[in-house]
C-alpha cells in the first residue's frame, strides 16, 4: 500500500520542543475558554441587576455588604455635593476629543456617608495646565444614577498620581478609593455612582453599557487550538519520511 511507503521516525529535538510547547498552546486555549464563561456570568449577572428595581440608597445601606448585591442596580440618593475636592479621571476620550470624567464626593442626607458620583465627561481644553470650570450646586438634590465599580482604566507612571491644578480641582491617572478618601478627609463607599443621563447636575453621559466580550476570548480560545493543531502536524511531517 502506498502508507507503506513511510515511517514516523520522532527525532529527539523535534519531540523535546513539541512536548514543551504543545501543552502551554493547549492551556492557554483551556484559559481562554475559561475566560469566556466568566465573562457570560458577569454578563448575565449585570443584565440581572440592571432589570431589578430602583432602589433608595439612602434607605438600603445595609445593601452595601457584600458590594457585588448593588453593583449595575439603579438608585435613587439624596445628598449634597462636596464642592472642595472635584477629581478629573485622565485620559478619557470622546469623538476623539481628550477629556475627563469629573468625579465629586456626594454626602447622604441624614448620613455621615460619602461616596464618587461620575458626573460624566468634561473637555481638557486646549491647555492641560489650566483646570476647567466644574459648576456644582451646594443645595440638597435628588440624583438618579448606577452604581459601578471603581474605572480599572489609567497606567500609573511614577509614584505621583495627583496632581493639583488649584484649590479644588485634582486629576489622577487611575482611581484609588482609598487615595481618594485621604486625598477629601472623607471615609468614601468603595462603589462610585454613575449619573444617570436624565439626571440634572452632570456633564456629557454617553456612557457604554458592557457587553459580555465573550466572544473576543473564544476567538482567541480558536487560535491558540489551531496553533496546537498546526504544531501537532508540522511534528509529524518532519518526522516522518519515506522508506
């Protein structure tokens, strides 16, 4: 038969590189699957939280424990702003416009409880070095926004995340809750409020609402596989050879 025309004969660096490798491309397809389901669980969890009902912040406090039962929930708070430390989130783009998010602690009526409202977005202006004008009401007001996590966005270069660009007004890199909370004097939540567009007192809100990116990582679940694959089949081609 013509098979019988060829012999597999495995040479010794072939086969070391193939079993090193192999099973790293193997995994990391494994991992990238994993991935994909974690990313559907949030997913579905955020779409769970955002069909509940809105809730009033200022009557659910208990909700806060564990943090992950109020996160992507709509509330509803009452409170006034802290109008002395107003924190700009770098880097933020819109339409290819540079900007920031202005974020500015809030303070619960009949609470001594502070959290970050993300009032949206606000232009950087043509000069970085000049701080940009933040009109904020001193009255009590009545917000309606979601609660999200702290922004994972922003590279720390160096040890200095704050700068001051006058009394009132502070930009960072990244968010830390805890930098924050010592930057105001305030004890913040360790959850930020989004304004909801609807909402009075904010600046542009185009915000993004997550997908559940599962996709990305199954596409790259399929690459890695088909890298096995193709090591797999250049080992046996080049170890095999006819008689």
């Amino acid at each position: 038969m013509q098979a019988s025309q060829w012999k597999f004969t495995p040479r010794l660096w072939p086969s070391v590189v193939t079993l090193l490798v192999l099973p790293i491309l193997v995994s990391l397809g494994f991992w990238q699957l994993d991935r994909a389901e974690q990313k559907r669980e949030l997913y579905q969890q955020f779409i769970k939280q955002q069909s509940a009902g809105m809730i009033n912040l200022n009557q659910s406090m208990d909700l806060i424990s564990p943090k992950s039962d109020i996160l992507w929930r709509h509330i509803q708070l009452t409170g006034q702003f802290e109008n002395r430390n107003h924190i700009l989130l770098d880097n933020q783009v819109l339409n290819r416009e540079p900007g920031y998010f202005v974020l500015t602690p809030l303070k619960l009526s009949d609470e001594n409880t502070w959290l970050l409202v993300n009032r949206g977005w606000l232009s950087a202006g043509a000069d970085r070095n000049i701080a940009p004008e933040i009109n904020t009401p001193i009255d009590e007001l009545e917000l309606t926004a979601v609660v999200t996590d702290v922004p994972v966005t922003g590279i720390l270069l160096g040890n200095n995340n704050v700068e001051k660009l006058n009394d009132t007004i502070f930009r960072v890199q990244r968010i830390d809750i805890e930098e924050v909370s010592e930057l105001a004097g305030l004890k913040l939540l360790p959850f930020i409020a989004r304004l909801e567009p609807e909402s009075d007192h904010g600046f542009v809100r185009e915000w993004v609402m997550p997908g559940s990116g599962e996709e990305k990582h199954l596409g790259y679940a399929f690459q890695w596989f088909a890298l096995s694959l193709t090591l797999l089949i250049i080992y046996i081609v080049v170890n095999t050879r006819r008689t």
